[in-house]
C-alpha cells in the first residue's frame, strides 16, 4: 500500500527540486501526446526548447524576443507575488494592464505631434498610476464593504476590455486612420516609442524595469519588515495581526503594487512591441502572470526563471507550429500540463511516500 | 524502431531540405482563429489546401492558427520570414501594422494582407472581397422572409467593412420590405463563439426571426437551430451542416484563385503589388445554395439581384440614398464610388441606433 505521510517540515531539497522535475514529466507526458498527434516528439521537444535559443537562423530573432514576451509576465507576477503571499488575490491585473496602457498612450497622444524628453517618463507614470487606481477599486470595496477581490477584479476586466474598445474607436482613434479603430502608432512618433535600448537585444525599458522589480521584490521580502509581514499576514494572519500588522492598509499596499506594475507592463507594451491601442492588442498577459507566478513559487528569482520559461514555450510553441504544422491547441495543453504538473509535485514537498501498511502506533 | 524511422526521416528531410528549397515555393498563412472555426478562417485553410492540390510538390505550406491581433503577430511573421517563406498571407484586418513592419525587414518576401488598407512597402499587397454584394442578395431574402419584420445582425467591429455589410443588408430588406427593422449586436470579436452565441440568444429574445453575422464561427447558427422559426446565413463559409433549418443561404468567401494565382505569380517571378477587391463578379464571393425554404419567387428575385450585381448593371449602394442623420448621400441613381465605400462609418438613413465609439 502506498501511502502519503505528511513531513513535519517541508522538505528544502523537494521545493527546489520540483519545478526541474515538473519540467521533465510535462516533457515526457508532452511527448507522448505529440507522438499521438503523428510528430515526433525527440524532434518537436528540441524546436520548443532548443531552438529558439540555439538555432542559426532563428535564434538571433527569438532570443531578444524572449525577453520582449517575458519583460511583461515578470514585471505583472512580481506585482501579483506579493499579495498572493499575503492571501489577496488580484486576479484582475488584465484590466490593470490595459487601463494602465490606456492612460499612457493618452497622455502620449495628447502631445502628439510635439517632441520633448518629457513625454514618454510621463507616459510611464500615467501608465502606473492607471493601473494603481484601477486596482484600488477592488481594494476600497473590500477594506470599506468586505467585498471579495477575487471577483471584483475579474469583473473588472471585462469593464477595462469595453473600455478599450471604446477608446480604440473614439477618442484614441487615429484620426488619420480613414475610421479604423486603433490609434496611432507610437513606432512611428518617436518622443513616445519605448524602442529598444540597445538595437537587437529586444531590452526596451520595460524589460529593464522587470528586472529591477525583481531585485525590489527580493529585497522587499528579505530585507524589510514590510516584506515580513506580508509574508506573516499569508503563513498566519492572526499572529500577523498581533504583531502590529495593520491588514487593510496591507491590503492596499499589495494591490496597488499590482496594479501600478500591470499599469508599468501595459504602457510598455502598448508604447514599444505592440505600438499602438486597438481593440485586441492586450495578449492575455495579466491571466498568464498569474501562472507565472504560481509557476515562479511566489518567488522573485522563481518568477524571473519561470516567465523566461513560459516566454520560451509560446516563442517554441509558434516555432512548432510552423515547422511541424502542429495544431496551437497541443501548444497551449502542453503549457497547462506544466502547471498541472508543479502543482502535483508539490505534494512531495510536503508529503513523503511510505510504502507498506501504516505502523502499528 | 518507428521513432528511430522518424528520426531518420527528420535527419533525411534536414539535410536534403536545402538543395530542395530552390524549386520549392514556401507560403506561409496567419490566422485569427483556427481553421475548425467552420467560418472565415476555415475558408482561408480551404485556399491553402487548394494551393497545395494546385502546386503539388512545387509548393510547401504552413499556417500558425489563434495568432492575437498584436505584438504576437509580429514575431510570428518574423519567424515565418526566418524560416525561408517566399509569401505570407496575413488573413485578418488587424494584421495591418505588423505586416507592414516585417515587409519592411524583409524585402525580398511577398507579404498579402487581406482586408487591409496599408502597402506601405513594394512587397506589401493587400486583398479583399465585397462582402456588401452578397449583403444585398442576402438581405433581399431577409426582408421577405421576416414575418416578426426584425432583422437581427451580430457584428465584430466597427470598421467600414462591417458597417458597409450591415447598411447594404439593410438597403435591400427595406427594399422588398419597408416594416423592415435591423437591430444591431457589437461583440468586438471575429472569433468568439461564447460570444456569438450569447448575441444571437439576446437577437431572439428581442423578436428577431432572421438572424445575419459578420462573425467567423458557427455558434450563431447552433443558437438558432435552437428556436422555432427562425432563420440564419451562412457567413464565410457555406456552413450547409445547418441546412435546412435554420441555414437558409450563404455568403462564400472563395480565396483559392487568389491564392493560387499569387503563389504562381511569386514562381514565376511576376509578383507585384496590387490592391485587390474582388466580387461576386470574379468570383471571390459566392452565393451559397438558396434552399427550398425559400419560396420559389423570392429565391428567383436574389438571384436576379445576384446576376446584376455580377454583370455590372446594378450596384449595392445605388442612390437616392440618405446618411443615418437624414443628409444626403447618394442622389438618384448615383452608385457609391470606393472610396467612399472602403472609408465608410455612417449608417444608412433608417437604421436605429449609433455606430459605437
């Protein structure tokens, strides 16, 4: 009989030990359902995860696009890592990215055609700001009415995702555009374009903040009290609560963190790859972050190596369905098995396999 | 010993791929949604298919399907470029910039963008069909079949090719019926079959009996299907699985002569840039079949209109013809030139109800 008996402590050598075998059983059960698809599996395995970082033709374009994918994922889990430790749940940095791109390109376009050194920084604050206050919604109604995050922020997004196409069709409309939705393009107004910082490299200023968010991150949690208590306020918050935590100015603190950050990744993107508001241009990024940061463990260095690796397997992904003619749907299993399969291999972080009948006590 | 043979076989197709390549014309395709959407989409992969019926072994294609309208488009247009793709067909409207930009980097490929407006570089062409003619076969058969007199119309975005099938359906309904009402659903998705499906629902709620969209997937028609009485078009592709009921007609989006001429031109060397917008007359829209649920009569009088529109001797926007807010557009048997057409953002006078923005 196989039975699971619970480690008194969970076991530091599982924690780190999962996602690499999480990675590897995802390979295998991937494997076998790409060889039912009538591909080779040795041979698609290889073009998701070896060629876009090692193939001569491809791998000079993809590789900068990894962190062009990955900049947005990282810098919105990083945000979203925090509450999620503390047990607020902002499951709604979606419309926090694209209210937060929506504000940016505004005041953008409202300086258009003028250039000056200070549009874009402004652009970036309106971007964070936005997405701040959009995020502080769902905060307010739950420190003011108890309400739950989880669905006021959802719901939000779909309130944001109208809003984007009001304005993709209204008032950020190019008006050079002959009635088309969408606005300008900020490619082509340079005061505006978050361009690359160094050509080629695909490190554009909201990769770079990514990263810094990461350190911030890091120190935050190890290194400030602010960062124990939110990590106290998640493992026991009644404890967290007699130690001087005051929950719902922490509950404001972790949303608008998230939000501000998912505001951050959306003017980026809106402002450099994608290049202009429309109606579609938000690619799911804040739904995906959430499993980034699941994914990451709720840990700034695990997210940083977790969005790199779902940023990976999209890039991978699109490679393999070009190369191979594999259907998009075997992709997207295949990145829920990787999820499916962390979350099952936590069980041996805090559970050991004993075979056998249980001791007689 | 199958996975050592396919081994072998990739090893094999590797190293004899490049001597190959020479002879063999490589043609990408991007799509919005997937080809089992059974709509628009679906109709683009048929044209891909007919590529390689066509081309034979002269010809290899790929597609990447569910590609967002966004910065995802660029890189997988700069991976197909990278992969030794000789065309690529961007086959949705908001692949309009990202087509641009990649034809910019790579100006030895021949980049189509269908629905488009920008060439913004000599490798760029853009294609279309005039939807708006089979609108007016279509709403000709509306405007009679209508007994509750409410058409029900579920639209993606409001662009001016959405918006000209909506005012031509409407024109020719009112035509034959002038109790003739259009009601309006914006879903602001191509692709969204939930979507859809919930618009067509609320459209029957309201009384509608005759059911259009200018959507990719077949949900309205399940919806329908649902209710008594109430009737739907085909929209794309011939979506005859709905036949009879509620799947009365269709509008046919028939890519592959394009396709297959576009794929000839680039062998031989001939490829330019053109900015085409093909018809019933060429043949890039077709009417589907006309079933027997249609009367005798009313099914010979869409056909007529049909014929006319495909000789030349009638127009779908042909005055006198007023603007929603009551002003003057077309005067008395004034025909709407293109421009007019490709830019267009107004409702016709009698329709209810604002363009959103």
């Amino acid at each position: 009989m196989i039975r699971l008996e619970k480690r008194p402590v969970p076991s530091k050598l599982w924690t780190y030990l999962t996602p690499i075998a999480a990675v590897v059983a995802t390979m295998v059960a991937g494997g076998i359902l790409f060889a039912f698809l009538g591909k080779d599996p040795v041979e698609v395995i290889r073009i998701i995860f070896w060629d876009p970082l090692f193939h001569p033709d491809f791998s000079a374009y993809s590789r900068p696009q990894l962190l062009v994918k990955a900049g947005p994922l990282i810098l919105i889990a990083i945000g979203l890592s925090l509450g999620f430790r503390a047990g607020i749940w902002n499951i709604g940095a979606e419309g926090q990215y694209i209210i937060g791109a929506i504000c940016g390109a505004a005041v953008g376009l409202a300086f258009y055609p003028m250039d000056a050194w200070f549009i874009f920084p402004l652009m970036i604050i309106a971007g964070a700001i936005g997405g701040l206050l959009w995020a502080m919604i769902p905060a307010l109604l739950k420190t003011r009415f108890g309400t739950n995050e989880i669905l006021v922020s959802l719901m939000l997004v779909y309130v944001a995702s109208n809003q984007l196409a009001s304005v993709s069709q209204g008032l950020l409309r190019n008006p050079d555009g002959m009635g088309f939705p969408g606005s300008r393009n900020f490619q082509q107004y340079p005061a505006a374009y978050n361009a690359e910082l160094i050509a080629g490299t695909g490190m554009h200023w909201g990769v770079l903040t990514a990263f810094l968010a990461v350190i911030a991150a890091y120190i935050l949690l190890n290194r400030h009290i602010l960062g124990f208590q939110i990590r106290l306020t998640g493992e026991s918050p009644r404890a967290a609560r007699f130690s001087g935590v005051r929950p719902k100015l922490l509950i404001l603190f972790c949303m608008g963190v998230s939000g501000a950050a998912a505001g951050l990744a959306g003017i980026f993107e809106v402002s450099g790859p994608s290049g202009q508001i429309n109606i579609s241009f938000n690619a799911g990024y804040g739904f995906t972050a959430i499993i980034v940061a699941f994914l990451g463990r709720l840990h700034p260095v695990g997210i940083l190596l977790a969005g790199l690796l779902l940023a990976l397997t999209y890039i991978g992904g699109e490679l393999a369905q070009l190369m191979l003619g594999l259907p998009a749907a075997a992709i997207q299993v295949f990145q829920g098995m990787l999820l499916f399969f962390l979350l099952a291999m936590d069980v041996f972080t805090n559970y050991r396999i004993r075979i056998g009948s249980p001791e007689a006590a | 010993m199958k996975l050592m043979k396919s081994l072998m076989t990739a090893a094999v197709a590797l190293g004899v791929a490049a001597p190959a390549m020479a002879d063999t014309t490589k043609v990408g395709f991007v799509y919005v949604g997937t080809p089992g959407d059974g709509g628009w989409t679906y109709e683009h992969d048929e044209g891909r298919k007919a590529v390689e019926e066509h081309f034979g072994d002269k010809v290899e294609t790929t597609f990447v399907e569910n590609v967002a309208e966004g910065p995802d488009a660029e890189r997988v247009l700069t991976q197909m470029a990278l992969s030794g793709h000789d065309l690529i067909f961007t086959t949705s409207f908001g692949y309009m910039d990202q087509t641009n930009a990649v034809a910019a980097k790579f100006p030895d490929i021949k980049f189509e963008h269908a629905t488009g407006y920008k060439r913004e570089h000599p490798n760029v062409s853009t294609y279309g069909a005039r939807f708006y003619e089979g609108r007016a076969v279509i709403g000709t058969i509306a405007g009679h079949m209508t007994e509750s007199n409410k058409i029900g119309y579920i639209a993606s975005f409001p662009i001016p090719e959405v918006i000209r099938g909506i005012n031509s359906a409407y024109i020719h309904a009112k035509k034959v019926n002038p109790d003739a009402e259009m009601k309006v659903i914006w879903v602001f998705s191509w692709f969204d079959p939930a979507k859809e499906a919930d618009a067509a629902a609320a459209l029957i709620e309201q009384g509608v009996d005759v059911i259009m969209q200018h959507t990719d997937s077949t949900a309205p028609m399940a919806k329908a299907a649902e209710t008594e009485g109430v009737i739907a078009f085909g929209q794309a592709s011939d979506m005859a699985q709905f036949a009879p009921s509620p799947r009365v007609s269709s509008i046919i989006d028939n890519w592959a002569p394009y396709y297959i001429e576009r794929t000839q031109a680039v062998m031989d060397g001939t490829w330019e840039q053109v900015d085409t917008w093909g018809g019933i007359a060429s043949g890039m829209v077709k009417i589907g079949d006309i079933t027997d649920a249609i009367p005798a009569e009313v099914k010979a009088e869409a056909m007529a209109i049909e014929a006319s529109i495909a000789d030349g001797s009638y127009h779908a926007f042909t005055g006198p013809l007023n603007k929603q807010d009551g002003t003057p557009w077309l005067a008395e048997g004034e025909t709407a030139g293109d421009g007019d057409l490709l830019g267009m953002n107004f409702y016709v006078e009698g329709i209810e109800g604002d363009i959103p923005s």
